[in-house]
C-alpha cells in the first residue's frame, strides 16, 4: 500500500507505512489487543508488518506511549508489544524514546486533524535518558492505527528536537 505523507514544522516529511485497511476484521483484532486482554494478537500483527509491508532500513523502533494510567489499566502497551515482536525480525532495539505526560480521554471521539493536533499539544516528551540515543539515527515510530496521523505527528515533532538523522512511521491499519 503506498504510504501517507505528513509534512512536520521543520519541513521534513514523515512517511507513514501501513500493511492493512481498518476494515471491521481489523477493528475486531486490534480492539481485541487494545480492550479485551487478548496480547497475544501483538505478535501476529508483528509478524504481519514484516512478511507483508515495506519497512525501511532503521537503526530503532520507537513504540507510541499510553499515558501511565493508561498502560496500568491496560496492563501493557499495544504499540510496544508489536515493536518488541518486529524488533527481533529487524534485528534494531526498541527505545520508548517517548513518555506521554498527559493523558487524552477525547482523542477518539475528536475526528478532524485540527482538532486531534490541538488535544494532542504538549502530551508528549522525550525521555531524557534517551535523547542522546536518538540523535543522528533513524527512528521507526509505530503505532498500532492512524486515523489522521497527529498522533504520530506530534511524537514525530518531540523526537526531531533530538536531532534524528530520520523518522519514518508504521503503523498496522489506516
């Protein structure tokens, strides 16, 4: 599928690939890893983006964060748990680069990219024992859906004050 292009602040583009459309088999499946427990879905999806979507050569995967609260009512994030599975077919690490600050209860139900960049706006940072880490490589930052790309916008525009060599997006379904 071909990909989806976000032109960031500084001018760069982030290129988002995708293996699947958000169709209701894979809305059942992802709601099923996200809302049901079921984690042991991560590893297909993993298996999935590497066998059947381009991913470009990278030196990391950076997984999107949930909010603490979040990740505890949850028990684990989703997006971390593909990135660890594809991780080992990369042969790259994982860095949760990321910590998401502010919990946003109404990202859902917020459909327009205006509207979802705004709710989003300082909700990220970059961890600091990491940023060192980041600098001078490229970064895949996953996600598990993209709707209209702020999420992955937003953390793209935290990570490029690390001063990446280059950020490209994954994610499962769009």
């Amino acid at each position: 599928m071909l990909p989806k292009k976000f032109v960031l602040s500084d001018t760069t583009t982030l290129t988002v690939w995708r293996a699947l459309e958000f169709d209701e088999r894979v809305k059942t499946l992802i709601h099923r890893l996200k809302y049901q427990g079921m984690y042991e879905v991560a590893p297909l999806l993993a298996d999935l983006l590497h066998f059947a979507t381009y991913i470009p050569p990278v030196d990391m995967i950076v997984p999107v964060p949930l909010h603490h609260s979040r990740q505890q009512q949850r028990g684990y994030n989703q997006s971390e748990l593909i990135a660890k599975r594809l991780a080992h077919h990369l042969q790259v690490p994982v860095i949760p680069a990321l910590l998401r600050t502010i919990a946003s209860a109404q990202q859902a139900k917020t459909t327009s990219r205006t509207e979802r960049l705004e709710n989003l706006s300082g909700h990220f940072v970059l961890a600091p024992e990491h940023q060192a880490s980041v600098r001078g490589r490229h970064i895949l930052l996953l996600d598990d859906v993209l709707t209209t790309g702020a999420t992955l916008t937003t953390c793209a525009e935290v990570l490029l004050r690390a001063a990446p060599k280059e950020i490209s997006g994954l994610t499962v379904a769009h």
